[in-house]
C-alpha cells in the first residue's frame, strides 16, 4: 500500500469514527430531550406563590396556566409571566424553576391608592392610575375617595383617561403629600372642582376648606398640625378653612335642616 493511499485509509477512518460521534451525541440528546420534557421524570410537584396581599392565590395559578403533573422543563416561563402580568393587580412577575420539581412564581402587586366614583360605580385605581377594578360600593375600603372627576375612558388594567387631568393630577399630588405626612389613612374624600378648589373630608367627618393649592406639601403638613390640636381638644364635627394663606379658622358644621342632631 502506497503511503497516498494509507492517509486515504486513515482519514475515511477518522471520518467514519467522527461521524459515529455525532450520531451518538444526536442519539444522547434527543434521548436526554424526551427524558426531560416527555418521560414523566421531571414533572411540576408544587407551585410557590409570593408577594401576594390582595389576589387570590388559587386564581393567580389559574391565570398561569401552570398545573400540577405539567412537564416540568416544557413550562416557558416568559409566557408565564406575560399571563400572570395581565392580572390587573399585578405590576410584575418572576417565574422561575426551583430545583427539579417545583415552580416559583414572585409577584409584585399593585396597590389601591384612589377611589374615583362613576354613575353609580366606583373605579379603583393605583399610584400610576392604572384601573384595578370597577365596584358597585366602596364599603370597608380604607382607601381616599376623589371626587369631582370626569372620565373620558377606562379600561381596567390599563390607565385610565379623565378630562379634567390636572385635576387629578391635583388630587395625587395630595395623596402623596399625605403619604409623606403619614396622615393619608385619615382621609376620607379629596375634592377637586373645575376651578382647582380643594376640599378635603378626613375620616372622623372633620370638612377642610383648601382653595387653590399651589404647594401640596406645606398644606398637608398644616392640616396635620391642625388636625393634632383638634384631636387633642377633642373636636370632631367641625370645619377648618384653609383657603387664606397663614390664617386657620375652625367653626362648627353647618348642618342641613332635617339632619339628625
């Protein structure tokens, strides 16, 4: 045998040997596919859930699609979240695999922050006004009435669209005012009218007359002010007026004829 003809030789060998290889690497993993995602092996045992205050944890699984006994390495995640992610109270989900049987799922909800009344109904929206829900009664809820609002649309889970937006705007910049003063759970209603003038009812039936307010801030932190004397001379069923710059007066309601004394 010539020496051309031996390195032939070896080389159709060494092709032969490498195309083997490949054969046994396709075998292996379209083996180690079926094992994964077909077998049965790896299937999903359980389904974490967390960061859950006001969903339903049983609906959010359902809104996932993820069922026990799914193949656990068939689930795509991504798509998980996107479903999980349609739920109106929800800002963001992680989904994620966690060891070789169980599904975590971590979500970030979104909070009622507005209560905004609309022919009869009420719509809930969050800090970014995102609709969260429309109810026929707002009882229980510990959430700050808006009013004086005129919509043009809503579509729960997407923002909502008003025609008078500053002043919603208003109001929100007065929620989070009252979030920083850490009074926010002691309003009751806002009240915003086309002028831009701002009343405010707290909680206990105290009525706050604000005007115009050009800086959200410093009036909220002289209603908490206000609001502390009052409590501690325990005066409830009055009206502060605030709408003169420097100078607080405090008076009875004025109760309508016919209201209970």
């Amino acid at each position: 045998m010539t020496q051309k003809k031996y390195r032939q030789k070896q080389n159709s060998m060494v092709l032969i040997r490498l195309l083997v290889l490949m054969l046994f690497a396709a075998l292996a993993g379209g083996l180690l596919y079926y094992v994964f995602l077909y077998s049965g092996l790896f299937t999903v045992k359980s389904i974490q859930v967390e960061g859950m205050n006001q969903i339903e944890e049983r609906s959010l699984v359902d809104r996932s699609g993820i069922k026990l006994g799914d193949q656990f390495f068939g689930i795509k995640l991504s798509e998980v979240s996107k479903k999980i992610e349609s739920h109106p109270y929800v800002r963001n989900a992680d989904v994620n695999r966690k060891g070789w049987s169980t599904i975590n799922i971590v979500v970030r909800e979104r909070e009622e922050y507005a209560i905004i009344p609309y022919m009869g109904s009420y719509i809930t929206l969050d800090e970014e006004k995102v609709v969260l829900n429309v109810t026929d009664g707002i009882l229980g809820s510990n959430v700050c009435l808006v009013t004086g609002i005129e919509f043009s649309s809503f579509q729960i889970g997407e923002q909502v669209q008003v025609q008078n937006e500053a002043s919603l705007d208003t109001a929100y910049q007065i929620l989070g005012a009252a979030r920083e003063a850490e009074i926010l759970e002691m309003l009751s209603e806002i009240n915003v009218d086309q002028s831009g003038q701002v009343k405010i009812v707290t909680f206990n039936g105290i009525e706050v007359l604000f005007g115009q307010i050009d800086n959200p801030a410093y009036a909220i932190l002289a209603l908490k002010e206000a609001l502390i004397t009052l409590h501690t001379r325990n005066m409830k069923d009055v009206t502060i007026d605030m709408r003169f710059e420097g100078h607080i007066t405090v008076q009875d309601k004025v109760r309508q004829e016919g209201e209970d004394d």
